[in-house]
C-alpha cells in the first residue's frame, strides 16, 4: 500500500452493492445503465456489466471516449451536450467506431443543433426531463416538441429520461421516486402525442433507487450504489457496513488537543450537502465529526471518544464518492487474491 | 483551445501578479517562497522563482518529488509530515539528490519521531505555530521545547512558520496578520529560551500578505496570489480585473429559463466558504450568482442581466484556485507568443 492519504476499496462490499442493484432490475424486469462517473474506471464497469449491466452511462464525450477505447460499445451520455463542430466530430468518431451511443437533449433548440450536425448520423437521443431537481431537462409536457426536433433532424429517438437529484435530502427519496415517475410517464404521453415511441423510460438515483416506479421506468441509472458514501450513510439509505471505499489517513497531529489527520479536500472533495453534519465520517468513530477541513488536513471532533496516537491510521468514508475517486489517479484494493489497484481512467475527462 | 469546460490562464496578469508579491518582499527585505499548492506545476513555480522567489513550499512529500524532478531543489513542506520508514526513505533519497528539504514539526513526539528516522540525514525542520487558525501547529510558548527535541534529534531547526488560514474571512485579513507576527514573535523567544535561534520566521496567506507585519516575517508563502479567485474577489483582496484563471464553459440548457453551464465541481471544486456567496462568479455578470453546482452542471442567477444563447461561451471564477487547478491535467493559456498549454504535474500528488 502506498504512504497516506489513499483511496481504498473493499472490493467485497464493492461486489455485493453491484449484485443487490442488479438484482433489484432482474427482479423488476429493467434495465440497469450504472453511471460510470462515480468511478470512471473500466474495471469495475465491467464488473457491473458481468452482474448484469445492459450498458453504460458517462456524463461527458470524454468519459465516452475513455471507455470506448477500453471496449464499451453501448453508452449513453445522460447531458444535454451542445454539439458544435468540434463536438460533432468526436461523437461521430465514436459511433465510426461501432459505438451504440445516445445523448440527452432538452431543447427544441439543441435538438434542432444536434440534427444539423450529426442528422442522419446513427447518433440516438433522450429528451431529458425535469422532475423536480430543477436543474436541466425540459417541462415533461414540452417533451413531445423536442423528440419531434430530434426526429425532424435525423436523429434516433429513443426515448426519455430524468435525474431525481431532488431525493438528496433527508426523508424525500420515496416523494422524489413519485415525482420522477409522475414528471417520465407524462413524458412518455408528450412523445406519444407526437406519434412517437419511448422505448426508454430512464431514471434513477441511489437514495431512491428503492423508491423507484418500474412500473413507470424502463431503465436504472445509479452510480454511487457500488460504494456509498457519508452522504449516503447520513441519509439512511446506506448503513456504514455497506460502503465500499474509504480514505486510508494518518493523524499528524494533536495541536491543543485536536485530532488532525493527513487527508483534505484534494483528496476527499469538498462537497458539503446542506443536511451534512462534517466533511466526512469515520466508521471506527460513528459519533466523530470532520470539524475543519483543509486542502491536507482535517480536523475530527471525537465527541469523547479515546484519542488515537499520533501516527495511527484512520479510515475516513468522504462525503460524495464520485468527488473523491475524481481526484485520485488509483484505487487501492484490500483483495489480496486480485489486482493492487484499479487506475481511475476517466479521471478529469470533463470535457 | 480544447472544447469546453476548461481551465485558461490569462498569463499577463499572472505574470503581474507575480511580479507585484515578488517587488513587496523585495522592498521590505523578506523571502518570498510561494506554496506552489497551488498551481502544481514547474513552469509557474519558474517563472516566480525568476521573478525572486527565493525556492518553494509544497504541503506534501508527493509535490516535493514532482519539483525535485524538474530541478527544484530548496522545497520546503509545510506540513506537520508523520516520519515512518517509508516517509523517511522518501525524504532521505529527495537529500541525496541534493535537495536543501525542511518539513513542518509542530509536536515533541513528531520531533522525536523524525529525529530517530532522519537524525543527521540532513532534513531541516520549521516549528509550525497555531497563530489562531487551530489546525495544526504547537501553542507558540510550546515551540522551544518542539525545537530543542528536533534538535536532539538531529534535525538542523532552521526556524519558526505559521498559516494564518483564520485570515479567509470578510474583514479579519489585519487581525489574523496581527496574530501571525504576534505567534510567531512569541515563538522566535521561545527558541531563545532554549539556545536557540530561529533564522527562518515564515507565514503569509493571500488574503492577509499586504498586512503582514515584515518587520517580524522574515519569509513569505502565499499560493493564491498567482491568480486571485472568487474567494479572494469576495473578501476584497483581489478586484476582478487581477483575477488570472478562469474556467471556460458553454451554456447548455436554458430549462425553465434557467440559465445552465457546462462546468460543475469536478473542474470548479466545491469549495464553498460561510462567506461565499454562491459557487463561483462571473466576470462579464458582477451581480450573477452561481446558485445550484452538481458535477457537470451549474446553474446561474442572473440577476435580470440578458441572458446568453445556447451554446455560448461564458468565463467562470472559480471560488478557490487550488482546487480547481487540482482537477485538471492541463492549464491552457491564452499567450500566442508562448506554449499552448502548462502541465499540472503534481496533481493529486496528496502523499
């Protein structure tokens, strides 16, 4: 193992969190497209295809472009991406390359843009919907005109999809899972008004990934499920047995009697929801708090609990998982019969 | 230029701002050694060491290796380092290369620590003193007897430093400066007390360096002031006009009128101090409010000023520098006269 600060995976954990969702979409009878943004790294998104996966989802051309040259051929990249020439060009080399590729569109506008540049193309389309997180993705009504858009424009219509990023908040993940399958099946009435089929009725989130309506949804994307993380844990939705990666730190020191260890935000990201109670947990100290939080320190209010010595080690669960991995170039694994490590491909490819 | 979101240094006012920290120091006599944290990368840190700086800080034993690398060979880590054997291996072979190497001691044990796996290796140690900021660093009437086990040790105890990171507040910036030169004072007589003499007394952050009292200070470490953020915007540091790196991003949704960017925290960080008022600004939109941030989206407010077309081009201030230049492989630079792009060589060195 490497000196501390690291990422480490309990590759174990990692297995059963991807078999229990996969589960839950056999059982259903839906598909399961994981968001491979939490990891970026191809090995364990073919771990997630071996489970049972039908494909993968990125959110950026890159991300697309890394896992395609490591041999995923069905991807859908779940954004609104503006697709100007040079945009054009990238997504019509990895369709060249026998990519089954989709991208999300939530305009009549950008739909209009994406046929102009790539009608004709073999590139699908997703009209995105806002459920209630507010972010992007068209009125569910005004689906139908953009499908139309997409249609008029020569692109494959395949159908629509949404992102319940509403449900993280505490107690909301059931009323969220509601909100997503009201907003996805008025989407799907939209399309039909204009004649066209939503083969796809895609949603899903890992608070309320149990919540969701598969009598609505087609499709399942949820990434952080595989390891969970301290906003997860303080949602409920996860208990702390069940997340799958920690930052391995050391305590470097106890000035004035704190507890300060070698890990900060350039390792465990900075996010801080607003129904967090610190920067992080640690699973050795439930009551603990991450108080402070530096670039490469944080300090942890024990909360009375026996003050490790200087030099020990410290497991820290981060926030949000997809941060944390996106700022590390390896995950270490404690699975002595596999590989050390997993390199994280796909990380910075924001573009 | 690549497609966006991406990071873009404007170099000349990077160069200027360089130039204004170097000329400050220069005139009150002091050193001027920047923490290259900040930008991680060997071709800034050059063209401040051109500019005077008399050698550079890093906060891990990671980034020291990366500099040593590329020629850097007086590093200071400022960082209360934990010394077991494989730290000490790794600071024993950065010496044998030639490196003049300090690292931050702020306790006995952490003294006696690096004194029985480095003594006589010709590491160098900085007493780290708590000037109110209460991270790590010893009470500054504690810093003798730190020193004297340093120096029993082995350790050559070149002097005393301190990060007045309690100066990132509105307001504060000439307290927290008052509080540094007083802690460091303090302990410079407390190495007295012991024998000894502290020949290096260091602190400075961006926010508090024009109150630094230079008359205690005999060295200086800002990172931020190469570039200036929104952080450093809000607290009336820095006017926009000085700021040097932006992330350039394309609107790609206006759902329910909102206005949304293709850049989130994964090249934005998500740092958000108490005072911050949203997750970064806009330089062409003063009164703009970044209001919502997830990992590829932000969704701006603003504040009845027209807003862009899709698939325009809009420039993002990050709130703090050195975690977005911590997110990606490259800076690009908008200079024709010079290289298209900087490496950041020491990301996500964290170890």
């Amino acid at each position: 193992m490497p000196t501390t600060p690291y990422l480490l995976v309990d590759a174990a954990r990692m297995r059963l969190n991807i078999r229990r969702a996969a589960e839950l979409a056999r059982q259903a009878g839906v598909s399961l497209r994981p968001h491979v943004k939490t990891h970026k790294s191809p090995d364990i998104a073919r771990i997630q295809l071996a489970a049972g996966a039908t494909g993968i989802t990125v959110a950026t051309i890159g991300e697309a472009e890394v896992f395609a040259a490591h041999g995923f051929d069905d991807i859908f990249i779940a954004y609104p991406v503006w697709i100007d020439a040079p945009r054009a060009r990238r997504l019509a080399d990895l369709v060249g390359r026998g990519v089954r590729l989709a991208v999300g569109v939530d305009s009549v506008e950008a739909a209009g843009q994406a046929g102009r540049m790539l009608g004709g193309a073999h590139l699908a389309a997703l009209v995105e919907v806002d459920c209630g997180q507010h972010r992007s993705g068209v009125d569910p009504a005004g689906a139908g005109s953009v499908a139309a858009a997409a249609q008029r424009g020569g692109l494959e219509v395949r159908g629509v999809f949404t992102f319940p990023g509403h449900s993280y908040a505490p107690g909301v993940a059931d009323r969220a899972a509601q909100e997503e399958s009201d907003a996805l099946a008025r989407a799907v009435g939209s399309l039909a008004d204009e004649g066209i089929t939503a083969a796809v009725v895609s949603g899903g989130s890992t608070p309320s990934l149990a919540h969701s309506d598969l009598s609505v949804l087609t499709e399942l994307r949820p990434g952080v499920y595989a390891f969970g993380d301290a906003q997860q844990w303080e949602l409920g939705v996860m208990s702390p047995e069940r997340i799958a990666l920690t930052c391995r730190t050391t305590v470097v020191s106890h000035a004035g009697g704190r507890l300060v260890l070698d890990a900060g935000s350039k390792i465990l990201g900075a996010d801080r929801a607003s129904y967090a109670t610190g920067h992080g947990r640690l699973p050795a100290h439930p009551d603990a708090r991450i108080v402070q939080l530096s670039e490469h320190h944080c300090v942890v209010d024990l909360a009375g609990s026996a003050r490790p010595d200087l030099g020990t080690v410290v497991d820290v669960v981060p926030n949000h998982v997809c941060s944390a991995i996106n700022l590390v170039d390896l995950l270490h694994l404690d699975d002595a019969t596999g590989p050390a490590s997993w390199p994280v491909r796909a990380r910075g490819h924001n573009s």
